[in-house]
C-alpha cells in the first residue's frame, strides 16, 4: 500500500526533529532532498528489496538520522561510502555536505543502478557512484578531488575483513570509520597489528531504536609489524 500524504507529512516532522537532535542544520533544499531519498527508497524497495525497512518513519529512524550521526567525526576532504548498498550513510551525508566529495562503491548491480537513479534524480552533483570492490579499486585510478581520505561504512562486514580489504586505502593514509551496533571485543581483539583503534564512539540512537549504536575509527600504525619486520642487529 502506498504511504498516504498525512504519513508523509508525519515523515518531514521527524526529519526536522531529528535533525535537530543531532545538532544538524537542514535547509529547505536539504530537507526536500532527504524526503525525496526516503521516497525514492520506498518505491525501489518494492522491487529491489534494498533494505527490511518497509515503514518511512522507521526509515528515518534507522537509516537517514542513523547514517548521519557520525557527522562530527569525518574530517575535511572527500570520503568512500564502502559497500553503500541502498546508499547508507553516503546519501544522506552527501545531502548534508554538498562540499564533500562523496564516492559510493557496490559490486551489486542493481544497487548501484538504484544509487545511480538517486544522484541523478536529487542532482547530487558531489556524488560519484561505482560499480566497483573496495579491495580492487586503486587510489591511482581516481582524480584527485575524489580520492578519499576516509572511508566510511555500515553493516559493511567483520572489522578485520574490512581492515583487509582497506589496507592499500588505509597505508596511503585513510581513515576507516566503521558504524558497527553493539561493541563485539572478539572482533575488535582480532584486528591486524598493523591496525590501530584511535577512536571508539558512541553514536545518538534515536529514542525508538531499541540497540547500541557505536563507530569505529581505525587507522595505520607508523610501522607495518607484518610486512616490514625489523631487520635483527648484525
């Protein structure tokens, strides 16, 4: 069933007061351009199954307001979204920073067709969209204005395997900020020792979102243990 206007409605109030919760300035282009996106999800989704979330409210909730509560942390310069998927975090972030650019990497095909669809539809002119794996995209083949000096990701996979596919992003000086839900110490304790945890957030979790919500931010230690064993005294 089609989501009826006053639902809608109810929607733009949300948005407004959850952007506000974060401490996030919308204006009217911005605000429009998130109520488009959640439109845009809502009418893909039939087809596409890009996310279980069915309900727009619970859309704001769990995905725009979500995706942008990790806002304070990114630094100036571009950013990856890796495996973006229905576009979460980097369309909403993308909304919210239209001097960042922003560069969303799938493998899935329609996913990326849908992503595609988004920028085109909301004239994200920041936006760069590839059909592409984190571990196989070269820093050398993108411009410099969409080289990222943070990648960014959620529900993406284990921290150690994202460490593995980042790591040729993470040596040229990225930093990996990966939105996980309730802390797993295993995974963290599992991380490569050429990897350092240099921060552990706790992110705003909207009043109806009943879980923990935290972001990880690694990085590259000075020294790869791995790869670059000290050479034993003579």
């Amino acid at each position: 069933m089609e989501p009826s206007e006053q639902l809608w409605s109810q929607v733009r109030e949300r948005c407004q007061l959850g952007l506000a919760q974060l401490g996030l300035s919308a204006d009217a282009g911005q605000l429009e351009q998130c109520l488009a996106y959640l439109r845009l999800l809502q009418e893909w989704n039939r087809s596409y199954n890009l996310t279980a979330v069915r309900d727009p409210l619970q859309a704001v909730e769990r995905h725009l307001l979500d995706s942008l509560s990790i806002s304070p942390w990114l630094q100036p310069g571009a950013a990856l979204d890796a495996g973006s998927g229905a576009g979460l975090p980097g369309i909403p972030l993308a909304i919210m920073q239209p001097a960042r650019h922003w560069l969303l990497l799938d493998s899935n095909g329609k996913k990326v067709r849908f992503l595609r669809h988004v920028v085109r539809t909301l004239k994200l002119a920041n936006v760069m969209v590839m059909q592409q794996r984190l571990e196989h995209l070269q820093p050398s083949r993108l411009a410099p204005q969409w080289r990222p000096v943070q990648i960014v990701s959620r529900a993406f996979a284990p921290l150690p395997r994202q460490c593995e596919w980042a790591k040729h992003w993470l040596q040229h000086g990225c930093r990996l900020l990966a939105m996980v839900g309730a802390l797993d110490e295993a995974d963290i304790n599992a991380l490569p020792a050429s990897v350092e945890l240099a921060a552990c957030e706790s992110l705003a979790t909207c009043s109806d979102v009943a879980q923990q919500r935290h972001l990880i931010i690694l990085q590259w230690r000075h020294r790869d243990m791995y790869n670059h064993p000290e050479v034993p005294a003579s």
